[in-house]
C-alpha cells in the first residue's frame, strides 16, 4: 500500500483551496451545477466501488439514488427533519436496501447481475408511483422541498451553502473510500474482480465482500441522491428513470473504471455534455452526445482519469530523463 | 411619461405639449420600460422542451415556436423588437428542468418563460420562478393546478385543464341525458382524479344519483377487462373513459366486445385515432363523443379553412421537418400566437410586472385554428385562457364535431 507522496499532499490542498473559492467566483446558477457535479461524482464513486474495483455491473443505480433522494424528501417534508439530518439516514436506508439486494444477487454473475439491477433500475419509478405508498411519495405529482438557508453567520446564498454542504460530504466519503479501497478490503474486492477462485482460496470471504460492497455502493449512490434532492428541491418519479442508471454507468466508465479521481471527471461529463450536445442540436442531441461518447472511448479507453495518468507518467518519464543527462 | 414632463421648462411648454400631442406614439416610445431580458431592439424568452428523451415526440411544438419567431423578426418583430427565443432541452427529466430554468432565468435572463413542457417539469421550478418573479405563461400541460392566482401569482396554464374537460361531459349530459347511469373509469393517479373532480363538480347534486360506478386501474395492471365487466354489471348505459392510450384502446375494445355498448365518453388524453382507436378496432368506437378546443389536421372539413391553409403554408414553407398530420404543430401554432398576442398588449413596458398583468388580461383573443367561436379570456382572477370545448363524435374515420361549444369555469 502506498501513501500520498509531498507533492500530490500539495497538489491535493491547492485544488480544495480552489474549490472553496470556486462559488464566490462564478454566478449561482453556475454554483447550483457545480453542486449536482459533487453529488453525481459521490454516485459514481460508489457505482465504480462496485464496478470498476468489484467487477460487478450495475445498471440499476438510479434506483439506489432515487431510494435516497425521496427518504430525504419524505423526512423533511413529511416529518419535519432538518436537511442535514436526512444525509445520514439515506445512506444507511440505501446501504440496508443495497446489502439486501446484494445477497440474491450474488448468485448472478457478469451479464445476468446486469439484468437483475436493470429490472430494478426500470421498475423503480412505478414502485414511486405506486398507490400503497403514494402518501409519503406523493404519487407522480412528487415531493416539494424548501430550500435550505445559509445559517446567517455565513452571509452565503443558499446556492453557496449547499455546495460548501456538498463539498464536506464529499471529503468525508472521499477519505473513507480511499481508506476502504486502498486498504485490505479494497485488496479483496479486486482480487475477486480478477481472480475469485484464488480469492477464495486465500480466504477471503467473497459473499461477504460482495454484498457488503453492494452496500456501501448503494449508501453512497443514496446519499448522493440526498444531496441532489436538496440541491434541486423537488424529487418526482419522472426525475429517476432508467436513464439515469445508465448516465451513471456511462459517468463511470468515461471517468476511469477503478479509479478514484475519475469519479470527478465522470461527474462533470454527465453534468455539462447533455447541455452542449443541446446547444449543437435540437434535432438529434443523442446523436451528438453518442458522437461524444463514442471519440472519448477511442481517444481514451481507460477513462480521463487513466489518460491523466499515462499522461504524468509520459510527463514524469521526459523529465527524468533530462535531469540524468 | 411624467419624467418627460419634469425636463421641460415653462417657456417651452406649451410648444411641447402641442409636440407631445401631435407625436403621441413617439413620446410614448420614449417612456419605454424595460425589465430583465427586453430593449429597445429584443426580448427574451426562454423555454424548456424534451427534445431527447421520453416525451421527445412533444419537441416538435418548441421548434415550430423558433421557426415561428424568425419568420416574425424578418417582419419587423413585435413593436420593432425581435423575439429571441432560447430553447433548451430538458429530456422531461424534472432536475434538469430546474437547472436549464435557472440557466434561463439567471444567466440568460430572460423576460419570460413560455411554454414549458410537462407536469412534473413544471411542478419542479413550480416554486422558484414564483419567488423570482418571472412570468411562467401558457405552460404545456393539462393540470388544473396552474391557474392558482392567489399562491402563484407568476404561473398561467395554457390547455384546457382537465377539470374543465370532466366539467363540459357532466354539462352536455345534464342537458342532454339527465337520466343517464354513469359509470367511470379513471386511472388512479392525480390525473384521474383531476378530470374526475371536473366531472363531479359539474354534474353537481345530480351527481349522487347519476354516477352508479366508479372503476380505477393502475398504470401498472395488465388490463382493464375485469373493470369494465364491474362497470357492465353496475346497470351503467354511459360510460366516462378516463385513461391514458393504452388502456383507452383496452376499454373501447372489452366495452364492445363484452355486448355493453354504453354512450362512450373517451376523454381527449385517449382520443387519438392512430394510437388508440386503430388499434382497438375503428368499428368499437363508432358514435364515441370527446371533447376539442382547436381544428384537427386531419379533419377534411377544415381542408378549406382559410386558418388551415395559412398554417400549411407556414409548414411546408417554413417547418419542412414537421409532420402536417401532428396536431401538436397546430397547438404549437396556437400557444405562439397567444404569446405574440401579450407581447403586443405589452406595447412599450416590458418589464416583467406588466408581461404577467396583459397575460392575465386576454379579453376575447382569437386564434383562427382554435374551433370557430372559441376565444381565450383571463383576468386577474381566472388564469384559464382556454375554459370553452365542443364535443365531436367518432365516424368510424374522424372526429367530427358537433352541437355548440361549451364553456365552464371550472377551472
């Protein structure tokens, strides 16, 4: 296991510098977008969590951000919570959703867990809607939140605050799962992606690792849900459909499968690219987006984040290479 | 104008005033105001369409409301101002309408918003365009709930809203089978139950007697034959079909093919020919009635319609990538017309206060592509521009409409 070296410490504490300063720079609809990066970026880093380290695919994590987003709504609208209050609540409501999910599951490998979650993701607006529940979900007319305000002493804008919110929660869950994956049961997680039977072997408990990655794969996607239902102040059946399962897919592969960082790059490629394509086109935006998808797989097969790497590494080789002669 | 009479002096006075008098329009110009997104040159609209995504078949409306404005501006615009309308795609997935709506409103600044597609898009920016006071007009969609003055004073509804259309069924029937047995069929969702409510409402005390059974379904059943067959049952000889397509064909074909063969009443959200009638069979829904506010495209007796060719001279001249068989291009043809309507009554104070004053004061607007006779009314107190239908009966081949048209205020 390998630690953080002097400079990527630095490296690291100049861009948290920059993301505080970020919001006091651009206008708050920009704030408010920036915000949905950080809630997406905690998604994907817990889909990647269980696709890119656990080998096992998901297309149905939209379902686990809508679990999240409405045990949320449901808390501050029906019962009064505080918004901060809800945060927790949704994670551990996704994690018991996701471990529960996950110990059927286990029997299905590849392309079979593949469906299994896909029939999640696609029956999960119908069960919102559904009549047994529809007065804490609000049926398809969904669920009004009042926005937050800043707490006074701050002085910041509501847009402002949420993000400051956000951000605290993604170096909280960044810091955790960078202990998680760079610690012993990262190492089992991989080693079953790539190698079960020797996993096993070595005993690892692999039914174990796998549900509980599930788990916590679900309890960061749910609160990531949270974080996005506040910022955007309405949750509805129609906000979480099948889609959004696979953006967040698509968000984790063109990020970087097994990477951390790439979470963030994947986030702001689900963010911005829709919008531009929109620009482009009104006509076929999801033929431009798959034209977009398509030259960033070609151009990048390991994600942004394994093209900033190859990159570095190029970078660091020249360099090297100077100084000795 | 006062602020133009605070500038001149005494001895220029009583020349000014014959100038003022004499230039009346001009000096009027000169006291323009202007809110966010309008000048002297422009105004700025915004609007959100699901051009990708689920709803996609409805971006046809945005587009013709952009090919629309162009053909305008090279006219000369409205009062000399060219209409900017910056459309965005929402893919009908609520979040991003909010933030493509804060895009509008905040970056783009916009004077007005027009036209947004969607319940649940709507709802989802319901509250926030309310608390920053930008007018949201003649959103696209059918929910009652828009024309809430007193709570959401920024927000005007365009469709005749479904309570209005259960108000113009309980209406004819009272007047023209006051001893009918009705029963109904409604899905259980807040759709349902708003043309459900405009139905009781309507049928008012008479109501109790007169309905003698209600039936849901759930989007997510297979069918709807075991609710029709308790519908049968119930003694019912007119039966109200509230559903969405699919079950729509479902019911026209069982209410037949069971022996029922009731006075069927389709509501508007299931009287498409082509995706519900077709199917369940054209011969099953011979003598159906439903409710319309605007001409069919495919209705031959409007081939003539002097409306109508004006309208498929725009479309094949300057909308080629539209279908001229979707009504939707009619619609959209429509809600544009009335959008041009309050930026003309606006005259020269655009700012937003008086953008959502002149939306909330249509008196007796006409739009040629509406049913001859119809106009669209709103006051401060009635945010329903359109609360007047007239029933057609189904051929066999076309709706073809009939009686006079029917107005509720229903809401």
């Amino acid at each position: 296991m390998r630690g953080l070296d002097r400079r990527q410490l630095a490296g690291l504490a100049v861009l948290l510098v920059l993301a505080c300063a970020l919001p006091f720079l651009v206008a708050n609809y920009r704030v408010f977008q920036i915000t949905l990066v950080l809630a997406y970026a905690i998604a994907l880093l817990g889909l990647n969590m269980l696709t890119g380290y656990n080998g096992q695919i998901s297309l149905g994590h939209g379902a686990f951000y809508a679990i999240g987003a409405y045990t949320a709504a449901i808390l501050m609208d029906k019962a009064g919570w505080p918004y901060w209050a809800t945060i927790p609540v949704a994670g551990a409501v996704c994690f018991v959703a996701g471990f529960l999910f996950g110990l059927p599951a286990l029997r299905l490998e590849g392309l079979y867990l593949a469906l299994a979650t896909f029939a999640l993701g696609v029956a999960m607006p119908q069960i919102l809607k559904h009549k047994s529940i529809e007065e804490w979900t609000g049926g398809v007319q969904g669920i009004v939140i009042v926005k937050p305000d800043a707490p006074a002493w701050t002085g910041l804008s509501q847009d402002q605050w949420l993000y400051f919110f956000c951000l605290a929660w993604v170096l909280l869950l960044f810091v955790l799962g960078w202990n998680l994956l760079r610690g012993r049961v990262g190492r089992a997680m991989v080693a079953i992606r790539d190698q079960p039977i020797a996993a096993q072997a070595m005993g690892v408990n692999t039914a174990m690792v796998k549900s509980l990655t599930f788990g916590v794969s679900a309890l960061y996607t749910g609160i990531a849900g949270a974080l996005g239902a506040i910022a955007v102040q309405f949750v509805a059946p129609d906000s979480f459909s099948f889609f959004l399962s696979i953006t967040l897919l698509t968000g984790v592969v063109i990020g970087g499968l097994a990477s951390i960082s790439g979470a963030f790059f994947g986030a702001v490629f689900i963010q911005f690219i829709p919008n531009i394509a929109d620009e482009i086109s009104k006509a076929a935006p999801w033929a431009i987006y798959g034209i977009v998808l398509i030259a960033f797989m070609y151009t990048m097969p390991t994600g942004v984040a394994g093209f900033v790497r190859i990159a570095r590494a190029r970078l660091a080789r020249r360099r090297g290479g100077s100084t000795v002669r | 104008m006062s602020q133009h009479r605070t500038r001149i002096n005494r001895r220029t006075a009583l020349g000014a005033g014959v100038a003022v008098a004499a230039l009346g329009g001009r000096a009027f110009a000169q006291a323009a105001k202007y809110g966010p997104g309008a000048s002297a040159t422009e105004i700025k609209l915004g609007q959100t369409m699901p051009y990708s995504g689920p709803a996609s078949a409805y971006g046809t409306i945005g587009k013709l409301h952009q090919e629309y404005f162009k053909v305008l501006n090279a006219s000369g615009g409205v009062n000399g101002r060219k209409i900017t309308l910056i459309s965005l795609d929402d893919g009908y997935s609520p979040p991003k309408t909010v933030e493509q709506v804060r895009r509008l409103v905040e970056q783009d600044e916009v004077l007005a918003l027009f036209q947004t597609l969607g319940t649940p898009c709507n709802s989802a920016i319901h509250k926030y365009v309310n608390a920053k006071k930008v007018p949201h007009l003649l959103l696209a969609t059918g929910a009652t709930k828009w024309g809430d003055p007193k709570n959401y004073p920024w927000t005007i509804g365009f469709n005749l809203s479904y309570q209005s259309e259960g108000a113009i069924y309980a209406k004819w029937l009272l007047k023209n089978k006051p001893n009918a047995k009705v029963g109904i069929l409604y899905q259980n969702d807040d759709y349902g139950k708003d043309v459900l409510k405009g139905v009781k409402d309507g049928l008012g005390a008479a109501g109790a007697k007169m309905i003698v059974k209600e039936a849901t379904y759930e989007v997510s059943d297979p069918t709807v034959d075991s609710q029709i067959l308790t519908l049968q049952g119930s003694g019912a000889d007119t039966f109200i079909n509230i559903t969405t397509p699919k079950f729509g064909a479902q019911a026209v074909r069982k209410a037949w093919d069971s022996g029922w063969k009731p006075l069927h009443i389709i509501n508007n959200v299931s009287a498409s020919i082509g995706s519900v009638l077709i199917p369940a069979g054209v011969e099953k829904a011979v003598g159906a009635v439903t409710v319309q506010y605007y001409k069919d495209p495919n209705d031959p007796q409007w081939k003539d319609d002097p409306a109508m060719l004006e309208w498929r001279g725009f479309m094949g001249k300057y909308y080629r990538d539209g279908d001229p068989k979707d009504a939707s291009n009619i619609y959209a043809y429509i809600t544009v017309q009335t959008m041009v309507q309050i930026l003309k009554q606006c005259g020269n104070d655009l700012t937003r206060e008086n953008v959502m004053r002149q939306a909330a004061n249509l008196k007796n607007f006409r739009s040629n592509l509406l049913l001859p006779g119809m106009s669209m009314n709103t006051s401060p107190t009635d945010f329903y521009p359109i609360e007047q239908g007239q029933l057609a009966k189904f051929t066999g081949q076309l709706w073809e409409g009939f009686g006079d048209l029917i107005s509720t205020n229903a809401g």
